[in-house]
C-alpha cells in the first residue's frame, strides 16, 4: 500500500473517530471514557501498522483537546494503547494480541501514566490506580467493537481482498 493511501485510510480513522468524540463518551471523574478511540486504534494498528496506529491516536487526542471534547488523560492513554496493539500484532499477526495490546496499552500502563499528569500538571489528588478500571472497561469495549469490525469486513468477499491486499501484512488475519 502506498504512502498516500496509508495516510488517506489514517485520516478517514480520524475523521470518524473525531466526529464521534461528540456523541459517544461516558464522563468519569475528571476524566472521559471514549471507546470509539479503542476501536480505531485496533483498526489502525491492524491495518497500518503502529506507527500510523499512534499517529492516527495523537491527530485524534489532540483535536479532542482543542474542540473541548477530550482531556489531557487521552494523549497517553491512547498513544500507549495503539503502540502496543500495533506492535503486537506486528509481531505475532494475531487480532488476539491487537486486543490485548490495546487493554493492556491504554488500561494499564496509559492508565498509570495518566497519574503525574493528574497530580503535577492539573492539580488534582488522585489515586496511582484510580484511572485503572475506567480505562480498562473503555479499552475493552472499544477493542471488541474493532475486532468485530474487522472481523465483519473480512467476511465481504471484496473488502477482505482489498484489506488483505493493501495491508501492510499482506496475510489472512
């Protein structure tokens, strides 16, 4: 797959993970579960591979921000998730270890992250890990949304040719 078409496919991702940001989020504490993000990091790292995967998640996080629709949480959250989901499935081509790079990236180790910014930057007392089970429940749901997403595309006879032919794997997921 050309250059071109990665960033084309990356910022339709965008696009509709952006446009969602306003309808589908689930305000927790100071911070905001959006499952829509999980669901295109797994698409992203899948498809294009975890570059693209966390660039896809930093574009996103950041038009969040200035809309007003994110937080500061999203940056790490995201970007760990869809580095780790791109990752592993890089290495073993599995959607398996796509999911749980993406639970393990954003509901763990983005969740810890979250906590210096929480208490240095914005001021806030909050515990090492109560971003935890916000974000694993978020992660989850956004990654089994995008495993069944990929899951239903590759059951088109057409698009499951096209995705496997301008995947970056080239390979039956």
């Amino acid at each position: 797959m050309s250059n071109v078409k990665k960033m084309t496919l990356t910022c339709v991702i965008i696009a509709i993970t952006t446009l969602t940001s306003n309808i589908v989020y689930i305000p927790v504490g100071f911070a905001k579960i959006f499952p829509i993000q999980h669901m295109a990091n797994v698409l992203t790292a899948v498809l294009l591979g975890p570059i693209y995967s966390v660039a896809q998640a930093f574009i996103v996080s950041l038009i969040r921000n200035m809309a007003g629709t994110g937080s500061i949480f999203a940056f790490p959250g995201s970007m760990i998730g869809a580095c780790l989901s791109g990752l592993l499935f890089m290495k073993t081509k599995k959607l398996l270890w796509a999911f749980a790079g993406e639970v393990v990236g954003t509901g763990i180790l983005g969740a810890i992250c979250c906590y210096p910014l929480a208490t240095l930057i914005l001021g806030q007392k909050a515990a090492v890990f109560g971003f935890i089970p916000a974000f694993i429940v978020s992660s989850i749901g956004g990654a089994i949304i995008g495993i069944v997403v990929l899951k239903v595309l590759l059951k088109n006879q057409t698009l499951q040719g096209m995705i496997r032919k301008n995947s970056i794997f080239n390979r039956d997921l």
